[in-house]
C-alpha cells in the first residue's frame, strides 16, 4: 500500500513552471501558498507581483494577484489595503525591485507602519 505524503496545497494551481532549473521561486512560491492556506487565508489574499521572471505567480497561485510597474510593489500594496483594509495583501519581489528601483517605496511604507507583508 502507497502512502500519499506529499500533495498539492489548494493555493497552487496544476501548471508546468517556467523557471529555469535551479530557480529558487518556485519553492518560494509554494511556501507562500502553503503558508495561506495554513492560515486560511486563500479567500482574502491579495499578491502584489513584480515585473521580471515572478510576474507570472499569479499563473501558480490560486488567489488574486495583481502585477505592479517595477519598483512599486508596496505603493501598489498599500493602495490595495486601504481599499480594502479587510484583505491580507503582500508583495512578492527581488533585490532589485524591491532594494534598488524600489528604494523609496520600501522606505516610506516601514517608516508609514503599513499593515502589509513582504517577500
């Protein structure tokens, strides 16, 4: 008799990856599904995705995500929550988007106390 051990959270959708081998986001993106449906948070989660290979988790992640201009994740974020302060809304970004281009927006939004999450 097999036991079945591992399985797909209901965060993530049944799609091939296109990272090339090697890449660490699809780990990463698992995780992040893993943890909100840990937390049940699937029907309240708001992803925020940046330009550049993470772009398309919203083709992996079976909640709503939304695409940012590179660099702008957490201004997009925080307009996100304020509309909808009822919503668990992060962003998931590289060192790029989020320390270089993103500078700024990194800085204003912690100095701001936004309710946000960041990866």
């Amino acid at each position: 008799m097999t036991k079945n051990i591992f399985k797909r959270t209901k965060s993530l959708r049944e799609n091939e990856t296109h990272y090339c081998p090697g890449c660490g986001h699809g780990i990463a993106q698992r995780l992040v599904a893993e943890a909100i449906d840990e937390l049940g948070f699937r029907e309240i989660a708001i992803g925020v995705t940046p330009i550049g290979c993470a772009v398309v988790a919203y083709d992996y992640w079976n909640f709503d995500c939304v695409e940012s201009a590179h660099g702008r994740g957490l201004a997009v974020a925080t307009a996100i929550k304020r509309v909808q302060p009822d919503k668990i809304v992060f962003t998931y970004q590289g060192d790029g988007d989020l320390a270089a281009i993103g500078t700024a927006e990194t800085i204003h939004a912690a100095s701001r106390g936004e309710n946000l999450t960041t990866i």
